[in-house]
C-alpha cells in the first residue's frame, strides 16, 4: 500500500469529519466570546473588507475584535504559534514552513485559487526572456511565502536545480526596493505587491502562478478557535458575505480596501479585478492533496527541516 494512498485516505476521513462538524455548527449559535485577534496582510481583502463593512462585529455583539497587520504569511503564522492571533489567512507554503518547524496551528478554511495574483518579475528592459535565462540569477522572495513555492515552480518547469539560482530572502517592501534599485535580478511576489508595480509600469511578468501553482489562501486557527465550529461557521459567513458584496459592487469595494491599505484606487482595481470570487469554505480533497505537492516539493529540495503530512494539521472536530 502506497504512502501517498494511505495520507489520501487520512485526509478524506478528516475532511469528512470536518465537513459535518461545519454541517451542525449551522444550527448552532457560537459561544459567547470576551475577544477574537485577527491577522492579516495587505493582500487578505476578505479580513480587509470584512473590518470595513463591520459584518463580523454584527454577527459577534459584545466581542472585541482585534486586527493585527502582518508584511507576510510567515510573521502572521509565528504570531499565531506563539498565541498573539486567534486566527489568520496565509498562501500555501507559509503553513508547509510552521508545520515542518513544528509550530501548532491548524487549517480551518480555504478561499478558491488565484493564479494570476502572483508573478515572477523583471525590469522591462531585463535580459531575462524565458524561465531558463534566471539561471545564475538573483531573485528577492519572502522565505517560505507564497513566493517561494512560485519561485520552485519556476524553477522546475525551467529544468533547473534549486542551486541553479540565487535566492535573495526579503520581506516585500525590502525586496521591492532592492528590486528597484537593481540589487536583485528579479522579484517573486503577490498581490498587491504585483499591482502595484505592475500599474508603475517599471516591471513585467516573466511569469505568474497560472500553471505553476493555484496560489491557494488559507485560513489558519489557534488549536482553541478550531475547536469552536459554530464560531468559525459564523466568520466564514460573515467573510463569504463580504465577498458577495465585493463582486456586487467593486466600485465600494475598491474605494474602501484603498483607505484602508493606503493604496491608490488604480492598484486596487487591479488586484480585484484578477482575483474572482472568493467565498470561505472547508478545505476539500483536492486542495489538500495539492496543499501536500506543495510539502513535498519543500522537503525535496531540503527546504523545509523534515518531510509533513499536511492532514495532520487539519482541523478534526467531533460532530
């Protein structure tokens, strides 16, 4: 009996569970809770909007919902193993990188994939044409982001070996400044980073996620919020409404992101109009079968300390 079978099943049995444990906590209302401390980044609009629209602080009277803005997936995810957030939204290889460090942080929800909200950049003028030519180069990521699986991708799908290339470790806006200034060959990185430079008019896309990775977002949970499936039913509602509301009227939407991130209307648009839809449901099998390709590809190549079986991190509640 194959390994991959064996993990297949495991994660099928949990999801099960998962999913009717999400099927009662319908008809349930969540316990009463004294504060709920939400991470985010500049690219979580759900998180975003829902502040904005106050659909959660409706939906919780009484509970004090704190907001913490993080540069990336592996700050938000360090703060939630350490117990400063209860709950936060990451790309796939940032929860890879806690699990295989060992921290305890579990995967509660998921939104649709993105592909185009990501991309390899290069200066328009770069001598970089194809995937192959990045060989030898540098390129600036965030450590075990969303980027970095993007940047293995690139990397494979190149033929090239990990080594191959110089991987240069910053957060966004350290790695868009480097970029800038040339300190780096080219910049893997995410919505709306992307945008943003993107709309300046001072890159192009060597390549984005499509048919690389689905860049996948996440939900993560501290051990105690995952254990409360009505109170989590009630925030993905709320998030699901508040995408609702994002594809009903984009105009607000964008007007309202932009105040909130301190970003122009015209990146913000951008960013919305390539993102689609993006209601917040349950994992299903296929995203954690390609939550695990993600794993693997970061244990292959000795980029993550031990190997992982990502359904053990999945949230198990008893129905």
């Amino acid at each position: 009996m194959s390994t991959h079978n064996t993990t297949r099943r495991a994660a099928l049995a949990i999801l099960a569970t998962t999913a009717a444990a999400w099927r009662q906590a319908q008809a349930q209302s969540p316990a009463p809770l004294q504060q709920l401390r939400i991470g985010f980044q500049k690219g979580s609009l759900n998180l975003a909007l829902l502040k904005s629209y106050g659909l959660l602080a409706q939906r919780l009277p009484g509970t004090r919902i704190q907001w913490t803005e993080f540069p990336a997936g592996p700050q938000l995810l360090e703060a939630l193993a350490l117990g400063s957030v209860d709950l936060g939204a990451t790309g796939d290889a940032p929860p890879v990188f806690a699990q295989a460090a060992g921290k305890d942080v579990v995967y509660v929800g998921a939104e649709p994939p993105k592909p185009d909200s990501s991309a390899l950049l290069v200066k328009p003028d770069s001598p970089l044409k194809a995937l192959a030519d990045i060989k030898g180069h540098r390129i600036a990521l965030q450590k075990g982001s969303s980027a970095h699986f993007l940047t293995v991708q690139a990397v494979r799908r190149a033929g090239l070996a990990w080594a191959d290339i110089q991987p240069v470790y910053l957060p966004p806006a350290e790695a868009r400044a480097a970029f800038e200034r040339g300190a780096v060959d080219a910049w893997a990185v995410w919505d709306p980073y992307y945008a943003a430079a993107e709309i300046s008019g001072e890159l192009r896309a060597l390549a984005t996620s499509r048919g690389l990775t689905s860049n996948n977002t996440f939900y993560l949970a501290s051990r105690t919020l995952s254990q409360q499936p009505a109170l989590l039913k009630t925030l993905f509602q709320a998030l699901t409404e508040t995408d609702a509301r994002v594809q009903a009227d984009r105009r607000d939407a964008v007007q309202r992101y932009a105040e909130f991130a301190g970003l122009p209307a015209a990146i913000v648009q951008r960013m919305v109009e390539r993102r689609g839809a993006a209601p917040v449901g349950p994992l299903t099998a296929q995203l954690v079968a390609e939550q695990q390709q993600v794993a693997d590809a970061f244990a292959e190549l000795g980029l993550i300390p031990r190997p992982i079986r990502v359904a053990d991190a999945l949230v198990q509640v008893r129905a």
